[in-house]
C-alpha cells in the first residue's frame, strides 16, 4: 500500500479540521459550540487522532488546551494541507468558467500556418480573457506524448490515415489538397490553361525526403503519371517554402487552408492546376473518454465552425 493511502485511512480532513478548531478555541467545548458538533464528537476525535498516531497531541488543564510540540507539528501541515485545499477548489471555480482561463493544444506545421490563426482570431474576439497555449506537435511521428502527459488537451494538425492508439480519437475538419502555387510576379501566374505535366521541368520547391509533407508532394506527381521533379530547393520549413515561391522563381504544392488563411500579405498566387491527390485530412486528436475544461470545448466548437466555414468557400 501507498504512503498516502496510509495516511487517508490514518488521519482524515475531517479530523483535522477539528483539531484545528480546538486549537484556535483553546478549548474543546468552545471549539464544539463553534463547530456546532456536540462535545462528546470532538473529544473522541482528538483521543483517536492521539492514538492513532502514538502521541499527544493537547495539554489538557483546567484552563483550556494547548498544542504540545507533536499538536503544533500536525497543526502547521493541517492548515497548508486547507490553504492548498482551498486553492484547489478556487481553482475548479476557475476552470468552470466558460469565458477565461487557459486552453493548451499542440499544433503542426500545417495548422500554424492556415487554420490555426484564424481559429484563435475569432475564438479570441469573443473571449477576451481566455489564453491559449500553442506548443509545436510534430505530429507525423504520432507520438502524442504532450497529449498522453496533460501537457494539452488536443492536437491539432493532418491526421493519420488509420488512427492506431486505442487510447485516442480523431475528429476530421477538412479535407486538406495541395494546390501549385507561384510567385504573384512570376511568368506562370499568368498562364490560363496550364497542366502539372506542363511545369515538372521547372524549378521546384518540395519538403525534404523522408518528410509526411513530401510523401503527400510524390503522391501528387505519381497520380499525375510523372515522375517527381528534381526539386532545387528542399526545407521541411513552411515559412522559407513559401518565401522561396513568392520570389517567383520557383513553383511548388501548398496546402490549401495555407493559402486560404496563411497567405495575406504574401505575393503569391494559386495556378489553375488540376491536382489529383490522395485524402489528406485535418483534424484535431483528443484522449478518448477524457474530460475537456469548457473553455477548451468552446475552442473546439470554434474550430468546427472555422474549418467548415473554408469548406463552404471551396
């Protein structure tokens, strides 16, 4: 057995509470009138308390009673063993209310640079006084530890395509197609009747070998009957990939929401490029069974409206 199963059985809050209360009185009658218990209760309370731990906990007098050393010991711990206590239901206090507090979700590449800001722009406009908490997820290692550990509450990012943790449910937004994108400025830009197989020979920016983004890149080459162009530029950074195409002299495969989202103020442009592609779905990973703090279902209720919102304008 645990320590602190030992101690649960060994000595009670409600024990503690009326030790406390007769040191604060001085007396056990005074402190049974304060605690409206009859005097009887707390007398045996305290001498079973003695006799559990195998020491004495009051000097009796005529006078009163006092603490002795062993009493002040249990008495210090039992008043910090109430503060933290109190905290912690001040804290559930906290928690219960809708419109504040923390809500912490791990975020991939993917979902920083599109949908993510725009869910956490409209979900802060009507709560002001919630903080949220991004850590980087990456989540094509599908560890989840941050998940599994309470370091978040959901994770946020392109789903597996076959969620293999019993422990864990995946909740699909979108679906998440590449797209060819092109500097604004670019001679591409201005070209209308474009095909895939009319711009593998020219320079292109992918994701690194070995990467979940550049699988889904050799997929999109691969249905297309071709084979994946030998890229000139590799990063797994999306804020360089993107930055490299807009200076125009390179192409390459975006996400979608990305440019939907992530793209303003960024000279870029989608091309009218059909890109048949495998599902690519993004979602968000929550502990099944596991309950979530009402802030943190409000975000997710915000998160359903934004992504549908981008699939009705598709």
């Amino acid at each position: 057995m645990k320590w602190t199963d030992r101690i649960g059985r060994r000595v009670k809050l409600r024990d503690l509470h009326i030790a406390i209360a007769v040191a604060e009185a001085g007396s056990m009658t005074r402190a049974a009138e304060d605690l409206a218990v009859s005097y009887p209760v707390v007398s045996r309370t305290i001498s079973e308390l003695e006799s559990t731990l195998g020491v004495k906990l009051f000097d009796r007098s005529v006078s009163g009673v006092e603490p002795t050393h062993y009493g002040r010991a249990l008495l210090t711990s039992g008043v910090a063993v109430f503060d933290e206590l109190r905290k912690g239901l001040q804290q559930i206090e906290s928690i219960k209310q809708p419109d504040a507090g923390d809500v912490r979700i791990g975020s991939s590449i993917v979902t920083d640079a599109g949908l993510l800001p725009a869910i956490i722009a409209r979900f802060s406009q009507d709560f002001p006084r919630a903080v949220v908490h991004v850590l980087p997820e990456d989540i094509a290692t599908q560890q989840y530890d941050n998940l599994r550990n309470r370091k978040v509450e959901l994770v946020m990012g392109r789903l597996p395509a076959v969620m293999n943790e019993p422990d864990l449910v995946a909740e699909t937004l979108s679906d998440e197609p590449n797209v060819v994108v092109a500097g604004a400025e670019s001679r591409w830009a201005r070209r209308r009747n474009l095909k895939l197989a009319d711009l593998v020979g020219e320079p292109w920016v992918l994701a690194q070998p070995g990467s979940l983004a550049r699988s889904l890149h050799d997929e999109v080459f691969q249905r297309s009957g071709l084979e994946p162009p030998a890229a000139t530029v590799l990063t797994v950074s999306l804020h360089l990939y993107m930055r490299m195409i807009e200076t125009g002299g390179w192409l390459g495969l975006v996400p979608a929401s990305v440019m939907r989202f992530g793209s303003k103020g960024m000279r870029l442009t989608v091309l009218p490029v059909k890109v048949p592609s495998a599902p690519a779905p993004v979602g968000f990973i929550t502990v099944k069974d596991r309950t979530l703090t009402p802030l943190t279902e409000r975000f997710i209720e915000y998160t359903r409206k934004v992504a549908r919102s981008s699939t009705d304008r598709s």
